[in-house]
C-alpha cells in the first residue's frame, strides 16, 4: 500500500496484512494440481451444506437489520437465504469444480527459425479483489471461481450482508483448510464501511486486480481510489429493440421476460425501442407489462399510441437511466439504424436484443450494437456466468480490455510465453 507518515488505523493494517497473507497464498496455489484444487471445491460445498443453519440464522440478523434500515424489497430479495438458495450455492461450487481446468492450457504455440520454441500459456492472475453488494451468494461464486483458476481472493460485501457473508466465508474456508490448501485464499474484510472501499483499491503492493460489482456509487468511488487495474460495469442500461419484422407472440415474451422476470438486476432491459412499421404492437405490449405492474415512460410518439392507457411521458434521461424497477423507457424510432444509433448512445454496452425475422436485419444489429452481449429474438436476462455454461461469474464487465461480458474461469486468467531452446543468443 501507499507508504504515509501519519500513523496507520486499523482498517490499514487489517487490509495491508491481508494482502500479505493473500500474495504467499496465491504463490503458493499455483503449486497444487486441479484435482487438489476440485477436491478443495467439494469440501466447500460439503462445509456449506454443513453449515446451512448457521448462514441462515446470520441472514436472518441481516435481514432484520436491513428491514430496520428500510432497505428495498428488491434490495431484500436479493439479500435474503434459504435452505434452497444455500443448497444452490453448495451445487455451484461442484459445477466449477466440474468444469474444464483453466490453467497450463497451451493458447498457441511456434517454432522460430533460430530454433526457438514458444508457447503462449494460461496462468492465474494472482490476488484479486471483489467489492460487492446486496447479494452473499457471490461469496461463494467468487472464492470458487478465484480457487478453480488458482488466485486468492480478497472479499468486500456490503454491509448490509455483512453477518451473512462472514459466515459463508467460514465454511469456505473450513472446507479449503480440510482439504490441505491455504485458508488464506480465501478472505473477506471483518467490515463493511467506506473505509474498506477506499483501502482495497488503493493496495497496489498485494492486488492484481480489481472488480467491483454493485450500484453506480460504489464503481464510481472504486476507480475514484483505485491504484490498482479495474474492471466494471457502471449501468445495465439494456434495449430491445422491436424489428418491423417482429413476431407479436415472441415480442410478448421476450420483453414481458426481460422486463418483469427480475426487475432488479443489470441484465434486465430498461429501454423498449419499437419500429414505426411494428408500432401497431405497442398496444396489446403495452398492456400485457401494465398487467404485470410496469410504468411506462414514453415518447410523444408512443405516447398517442398508447391514450387513454395510464402512462408517463419520458423525459430523455430516462433513456440514460438504469431503474432496476418496474419502469420502462418506451420510444417509436424510424427504422434499424435509428434503433442502433439510439443503443449506441444511450445504453451502457451491457445486454440489448432485437427481435426480427429478418436475418439480414438482425446480423447487422448483431454486429453494429456496440455492447458486451448482443441478442437475436432472446431475452438478455441471460447474460448470466451460469447461463453462459460458466458454472458461475464474478461479474459481468463493460469494459474492452482484458474481459467482456460474464467473466468465468477464463477471465479470472491471464497468460505467460514460456521459450526453450538449445543455447541460442541473439545476434
């Protein structure tokens, strides 16, 4: 960390000697095979299982707290454990623990005319660090996806979880122990205020690499300190947008599904965008979301459409804004490339879709909309790890460089050029 003349707090110090502890256990990672590793990961779950009860009874804590706080239902949902939901996480961390192993896989290789033989190989990334919210089962999805390709893993939650993900962090780290890897690989933060934001990005000496995932906020104060690589995503701003080609029942579907299946999620759309030639389904549409409960902000043009329905006129923020409710930016535009320019400059390069029977129209949407995952007649909610066949993600990034999209094992990986030869030098 950054040196200071003025005498550390304890948060420092908490953070500084994790990160220690988090680099000899990362070194000392890459030294297990992936059948040690797997075996780890089984533990994990077998440890989870083993201690559903306990988690649960720590998440009710949190939950009283954070109804005390007037925390959202939305916020609730996405906070609250059962049997069921733990069973889930203990049956994702058998599913990484299956997947195919990331690491010492050759990404190419070549022989130079000196005689030289190189080859391009997947390594692990080292420490990373990962700063959430809301949600404790990303404490597991994380520590599984970080231990399966050989890096340890600093956590930060909210603290609005913070009871709940203490004790998954325990049984984690029972189960890593009990299967003779470091229990330092796996570490969470013993608090849950600002402080531990701004300390973590700025641990330059220990972490590799950092995700946050959570509000605006939060990735905003993160790259405000961060002196370490971040990769994020700061909206879910997501489109579909309705082809004049568009089939009635399949639009139905998908929108009411990428709208109301989970409004309060990244991947959910906030953005309708409906073609002058299909507008004439924007009434039956736009009743079926009223039905499940979304407002609709519309356009002038929609909004005539749409008289005498109970609706909104939006405002152009709305176009730029990330609800994570149910509400809806409805807008009329002349035709695909309105459609493609509006994404482009409105969205967040998250999740869009169009819906079209026309393939012509839709490979040019598929290759002009400047987003991480672009969708052809499907819904983006599922732009998910798990969704993706990633067994889980540990987060979905925006950004263009290193990773895009629902970041798995790959992502969590970077790569080294290993040279042998026979007493070449250069000339």
């Amino acid at each position: 960390m950054s040196v200071s003349t003025d005498t550390p707090s304890i948060h420092e110090v908490t953070v500084a000697r994790m990160g220690a502890v988090a680099r000899q256990a990362a070194k000392a990672l890459g030294k297990f095979s992936k059948e040690r590793r797997n075996a780890a990961l089984r533990l994990m779950a077998r440890t989870i299982r083993q201690m559903s009860e306990v988690i649960v009874l720590a998440n009710t804590k949190d939950l009283e707290e954070g109804r005390r706080r007037n925390l959202s239902e939305t916020m609730l949902d996405r906070l609250a454990l059962d049997a069921e939901r733990i069973e889930k996480m203990a049956v994702g961390l058998e599913h990484v623990a299956d997947l195919p192993d990331p690491l010492g896989s050759v990404l190419s290789e070549w022989n130079r005319p000196n005689g030289l033989r190189i080859s391009k190989v997947r390594v692990p990334i080292g420490v990373i660090g990962i700063i959430y919210e809301s949600r404790p089962n990303v404490t597991a999805d994380a520590s599984a996806l970080c231990l399966k390709s050989g890096n340890a893993v600093i956590l930060r939650g909210g603290s609005e979880a913070l009871r709940s993900n203490l004790a998954i962090a325990k049984a984690l780290r029972e189960g890593i122990g009990a299967a003779g890897l470091p229990t330092d690989s796996i570490q969470i933060l013993p608090f849950a205020d600002r402080d531990g934001v701004r300390l973590l990005a700025s641990c330059r000496d220990y972490l590799d690499l950092l995700i946050p995932r959570g509000g605006k906020g939060l990735i905003e104060a993160v790259v405000e300190h961060a002196r370490v690589p971040v990769i994020k995503h700061y909206d879910g701003i997501c489109s579909v947008y309705v082809h004049s080609s568009a089939d009635a029942s399949m639009t139905r579907e998908i929108v009411l599904n990428a709208k109301t299946q989970r409004p309060g999620v990244c991947n959910a759309i906030e953005t309708l965008l409906v073609d002058r030639a299909a507008a004439k389904l924007l009434p039956d549409l736009a009743d079926a979301l009223i039905e499940r409960g979304v407002e609709l902000r519309c356009c002038p043009e929609s909004a005539l459409l749409l008289v005498p329905r109970r609706i909104k006129t939006a405002r152009e923020e709305d176009f730029k804004t990330e609800f994570l409710d149910l509400i809806l930016a409805v807008k009329i535009v002349p035709d695909l490339q309105a459609a493609i320019d509006h994404i482009n400059s409105h969205g967040s390069k998250h999740s869009d879709a169009i819906i079209s029977s026309d393939a012509t129209a839709a490979e040019k949407f598929l290759n002009e909309v400047d987003s991480a995952t672009v969708y052809w007649n499907a819904s983006t909610r599922f732009t998910d790890g798990a969704e993706f066949g990633f067994g889980a993600e540990i987060g979905i990034s925006t950004e263009k460089l290193h990773a895009r999209g629902p970041m798995g094992l790959e992502e969590l990986t970077t790569y080294k050029y290993l040279l042998r030869g026979d007493g070449q030098v250069r000339l």
